[in-house]
C-alpha cells in the first residue's frame, strides 16, 4: 500500500510523461496524429486480404472478426516491445532525480492505452457501416476486459523494461518474440481452429482470454463467459505480481547500469 500510496503522489508525473510522449510521437510528421488510426487500417488492408482472399478463412465479415482483436493486440505488443525501453530512453531523468521508477513503465503503457482508446473510435465506425450493429449489454463489459489487458499490459511492461537495463539485446529480441506470440494468439484465426491437443498451450497464453472476450463483446455481440473473464483477470494480476517482485528487484541498480 506504501508504495501505491508513493506512485499515486507523483501521478502529475505520470500525466506529463503521457502529454509529452503522446504529443512528441508524431511530431515532425506531415500526417501527425492520424498514423494512430492508419497504421492499424493498413494492418486490417494487409492481413484481411491474405486471410479472406488469399487463404480463404471463410469467416463472414473477417475485416471486423480481425479488427476488434488487432486492435487490442498492438496495444499489448506496442506496451511490451516499446516499453523495454522505456528506462534507458530515461535514463537522464533516472540518474539525477529521485521518483517511484515504477512511473515510467505505467506512464509508457498509458499512452499506448489511451492510443488503443482513440483507434476504438474507428472499430466502432467499422461496426456501423459493416451493419453488424452493436449489443449494449455487451458492450458494458468492455471496459473490464480492457482494463484486465492494462494491468496484464503493465505487468509485462515492468517486467522487461527492468530486464532490458540489464540485458540490452532483449529489446531487439523481444520483437521476435512478439511475432510468435502473436501467431500463437488467436488473432487472426478461430479459436475453434486449435487442435485439442495444444489446447492448453494456447489457453496458458494470457492474451488468449482477452482476445476471446473482445470478440465476445464486438464481434459475436454477446456477453463475455465469466470463466473467460475470470481466467483473463487471474492471468493479468499473476504476471503484474511478477513484474512488481522482479522490477522491485532490479531497480536499485538502475543508475549504476544506466
């Protein structure tokens, strides 16, 4: 409780390192801030004309299927490989100052949150004019799940942006990484589709519940099982309870490894 207790006394910290990251992202750029919505439509473009064109999944409307779970995973992915770094690319501020490193971690994973909040302004424009329509009852379990994937989010987060100080090339391994994750997570496929014997594999996966459940609310228009819900919020506390021991750990060294 302390330590949350440190954390939220310095959120005038966390507010300001989002406004200027959100403000400097693009900066210098001739499209600025719509390169939040473009790249995830030109991700959409790509993968719906391998999958429904190409591959031939043969799953009705596949553009909206892939995009309420694109969406949530570039958030994950962006959170994950972006925010390794997040400590060294402070390193300045890490050196001279005293402040809850913890602040830069939950202060990266924020604005990719707030960046996956206005790419949902486009999810639900692809909903309306796809004449899918949309179950208000459903939809209020949206932000439980988005707030489950936060802290799963910030859990990984803490937890390789503290390896990272340590072990610089995890940055650049991390994006194979994410790669694989994500092919083992079913975003671009059916769930369905998972032979029963990897079953586990992939249901160990803690994106895997997550994506399930957004699909649920957006795509199926139905209300999340509460054994989806309940496996994804274990799932998210575990790894933010790891991340808090391992970043704990290794942060009394940060300075001296910067």
């Amino acid at each position: 409780m302390s330590k949350i207790k440190e954390i939220y006394a310095y959120r005038q910290m966390i507010v300001s390192l989002v406004r200027k990251d959100l403000r400097g992202r693009y900066k210098g750029s001739i499209l600025g801030f719509l390169w939040t919505f473009i790249n995830p439509l030109l991700q959409l473009m790509v993968y719906t004309m391998v999958f429904s064109v190409i591959l031939r999944a043969g799953i009705d409307k596949y553009y909206l299927f892939l995009f309420v779970a694109l969406i949530p995973w570039i958030f994950f992915s962006a959170s994950v490989t972006s925010g390794s770094s997040c400590i060294i690319a402070q390193k300045d501020l890490v050196k001279k100052i005293y402040f809850p490193r913890e602040v830069l971690p939950i202060s990266h994973v924020t604005t990719c949150f707030v960046n996956m909040l206005l790419s949902f302004i486009v999810i639900f424009f692809v909903i309306a004019i796809s004449g899918v329509g949309i179950n208000i009852s459903s939809v209020l379990y949206l932000p439980i799940i988005m707030i489950v994937e936060y802290i799963l989010a910030l859990g990984m987060a803490m937890i390789f942006s503290a390896l990272t100080v340590y072990l610089r090339d995890l940055e650049y391994i991390l994006g194979i990484i994410i790669m694989a994750w994500q092919f083992l997570t079913p975003i671009m496929y059916s769930i369905d589709i998972v032979p029963e014997n990897i079953m586990p594999i992939f249901m160990a996966n803690p994106m895997t519940p997550i994506i399930i459940a957004y699909r649920d609310i957006l795509y199926y228009k139905q209300i999340p099982q509460v054994s989806t819900l309940l496996h994804a919020f274990i799932l998210g506390i575990v790894f933010l309870i790891i991340g808090n021991i391992i970043f704990s750990k290794l942060q009394k060294h940060f300075a001296e490894e910067l």
